[in-house]
C-alpha cells in the first residue's frame, strides 16, 4: 500500500502524527548534529590539564579555544578568570554550563511530548474507528454491505499501529539523548573539578615561591 494510500486509510488522525513524525525526525537528526558537536577529542583534558600544570596558560587557552562544546567552554572560563577566588570561578563555570545544558536540551521536550500524546492519538483514531464501525454495522443489517464495516476496522488498526510506533520511536530517541546528555553533565563536572584543582595547586606552588 502506499504511503498516501496508508495515511487516507487511517483517517483524519493520521495527519497530525504525520506532522509528528516529520518534526521528529527533525529533531533526531539536529539533535545528533547538536551532541556530535559537543564532544571533544579524546585528549582534550589531558592536554589542558598538563599546561596549565606547566604554567602555560596561553597554551591551554588555545586548546580550548580549538574545541567546541560545553566542556571547553567550560575550561574556557575557568582559565579566563583565572586570576578570581576559588567560589567565582565555580560560578562562572555553573553559568556556562547550563547555558550549554539549555542549549543541548533544546527540542528534546518534544519528543517527551510525542512519545506521550502519539498512542493517545493513535487511540483516538481507534475509537472514530469503531463508532465507524458499529455504524456501518447497523446501516449493513439492512442494505447487507460489509465493506463499510471493514473500512472502518482498518481505519482503527493504522491509527493505533502509527500512533504506538511513532510514539516508541520519540520514547527511545528521547531516551538516547538524556542518557547522553547525563553523561556529558558527568564527564564536564569531572573535567572542571580537575582542572581548577590542577589550578589550585598551581597558584598555592606560586604563593609559596
């Protein structure tokens, strides 16, 4: 059956989870753009942690400036206010770092959304469906015409059928996306704390001398 065809047969509900399913795949696929931007290369904090141990700080700038993602950013500001007391810096770093989570968590909302409104259409789509149905029943017990009565089965199973497995798509999507998204939350505080512990001890090693 074609894909008009299949979205016809299921009547009127089928064009909004179409609508959907199109904004879905949207965000599925900017959203994998969106966190593949965010990683950085394996070496990253390996690299700017040993220059700022080394006191080249100009060097680890411009490691960070060469990555993007909210862990550089993050780096980025703990290395630009350097020169500020232990708690500024922890805020300047919390600031950047949920102006990335913002950003990554952007249009994430919607595949919640679609996960828990698309069976919900679906059964919305079942229940025209059936009241079809029984419809078309009481009108076949005197004209004897099954046909309607069939077309009102199909309608209910392709509504119901789209909705649940629009709805299972979005679910597993948004899934993947805060699961990777706790992960990078992990792996920026781990990072951060590292890094203005390495910073830390750099200033105390200079206060001492």
């Amino acid at each position: 059956m074609q894909i008009f065809q299949f979205i016809q047969a299921g009547g009127f509900v089928m064009w909004p989870l179409l609508l959907l399913c199109v904004a879905c795949v949207a965000v599925i696929i900017e959203r994998l753009m969106a966190f593949a931007s965010a990683k950085n290369s394996p070496d990253f904090v390996e690299k700017t942690v040993a220059l700022t141990q080394n006191g080249d700080f100009e060097g680890a700038q411009n490691a960070c400036e060469s990555q993007r993602g909210p862990l550089a950013a993050c780096f980025r500001a703990i290395l630009h206010h350097r020169d500020e007391t232990g708690a500024q810096i922890e805020r300047r770093v919390e600031e950047t770092a949920q102006k990335s989570w913002l950003e990554l968590e952007k249009y994430l909302p919607l595949l919640e959304t679609t996960a828990t409104i698309a069976p919900l259409l679906g059964l919305l789509g079942t229940l025209v469906g059936m009241i079809g149905t029984f419809n078309a029943i009481a009108t076949a017990r005197s004209r004897g015409n099954s046909d309607a009565i069939l077309s009102g089965i199909g309608e209910a199973l392709y509504a119901t059928a789209t909705g649940i497995t629009l709805a299972v798509i979005a679910f597993v999507a948004y899934g993947y996306f805060t699961a990777r998204l706790r992960r990078l939350t992990g792996e920026v505080e781990h990072g951060a704390t590292r890094l203005l512990n390495v910073l830390g001890e750099r200033q105390k090693v200079e206060n001492d001398a």
